[in-house]
C-alpha cells in the first residue's frame, strides 16, 4: 500500500479546515489533494480533532498487537 504524504495529524487539520468553513474545492486546491481524496479522508476522519487521531491510530496499533497473539496461539493450539 501506498504511503500518504500526509500525517493522520495533518489530515485532521485539513478536515478542520473544512469545518471551519471553507469549502471542498479550496481546501483540495490548497493542499494539492483531489476532490476524491478529499471525501475519502473526511469519511474517515470527518469530525476528529489530532487528539482523537493519534488516539485511534494508537488504538489500531494495540488492537494489531492483541490479533496477532490470538493468531500465534491458535495456530499452537492446532499444532498440538
């Protein structure tokens, strides 16, 4: 997958661009980002502030970890 060239804390402050009034347009033309790309992220990251950002992406980080472990032990477990 391809790496953004934005920061999950710098998509945050665009969407809080948006919020702030401007509209969807201005806000692509000014960070370089299509429309598209635009919506994507505001389906994802529509109401969150940095904060929430980093906190979910923590959260996603921790969630991965607990997976992992769940899937090594269930493969020990039919080794067995």
């Amino acid at each position: 997958m391809k790496k953004s060239r934005f920061s999950n804390e710098q998509i945050a402050g665009v969407m809080a661009e948006y919020r702030a009034g401007a509209s969807a347009a201005e806000v692509s033309r000014k960070h370089g980002i299509s429309q598209k790309t635009f919506y994507t992220w505001k389906a994802k990251f529509g109401d969150m502030s940095a904060s929430e950002v980093r906190r979910t992406k923590d959260l996603e980080a921790h969630v991965a970890k607990l997976e992992r472990i769940v899937a090594k032990q269930a493969v020990e477990l039919l080794a067995e």
